[in-house]
C-alpha cells in the first residue's frame, strides 16, 4: 500500500499543473481567479481538477468566506508547505540552470540536423 502512495504521490509531483499551482500558493493563499492568472494557460477545468486532488490528498485547504457572493480562498496545509520544499528547489535548479539547458537543448539539435 505504501508503494501504491509513493507512486501517486510521484506522479504528482511530475505533473506539470500541481507543480506550477503548488509553486504560486508557496507565496500564500490566493482566491481561485488569482491562481487561474497567476498559472499562465491553465483552463478553469484543470485548475478545479488540480486543486480538487491536492485537497483530497490534504495538500491545499480551501476556504469559503461568508461573503455575497461567496469568496473561496486556496492555501497550502502544512502538508502542502513541506511538499512545496522540493518543488521549490527543482524550480530553483531550473532557473540557475536555464542558459546551459538551452545551450545543450541547441548543441543537441544541431548535431541532429
């Protein structure tokens, strides 16, 4: 069963959309249009389904205000901000290494022409 929850949690982690929403709620809660502009090229569908999972696996908290109309604010749990930890540091890597990605994504082509 623990394989089962490694493999899920993996496969998570791997997705494009929860990495790029847990990676905005890293800097705090945010409403649902702040995240769907903050996550450039998410569709509202996706959005709802990503965050829907990251609740239910008690990643991400969703919270609605009493307010007319209602206001529903997203947050990471303290589950979500330890999940946040490797995440934010694969995206550091990538931004420190973003010239010599492009550099060798080019040399690599140019031998393949």
């Amino acid at each position: 069963m623990k394989c089962q929850t490694v493999s899920e949690m993996l496969a998570r982690l791997g997705d494009k959309w929860t990495v790029l929403v847990i990676m905005v709620l890293g800097s705090g809660p945010l409403r649902f249009s702040e995240l769907k502009r903050a996550v450039v090229g998410i569709s509202q569908r996706m959005l709802t389904l990503t965050l829907r999972a990251l609740e239910r696996d008690g990643l991400v908290q969703r919270t609605v205000h009493p307010t007319v109309p209602p206001s529903v604010e997203y947050a990471l749990t303290e589950l979500g901000l330890s999940f946040f930890e490797p995440i934010d540091a694969m995206g550091g890597w990538v931004f420190r290494n973003h010239d010599r990605i492009r550099a060798a994504r080019a040399a690599y082509d140019a031998q393949q022409d």
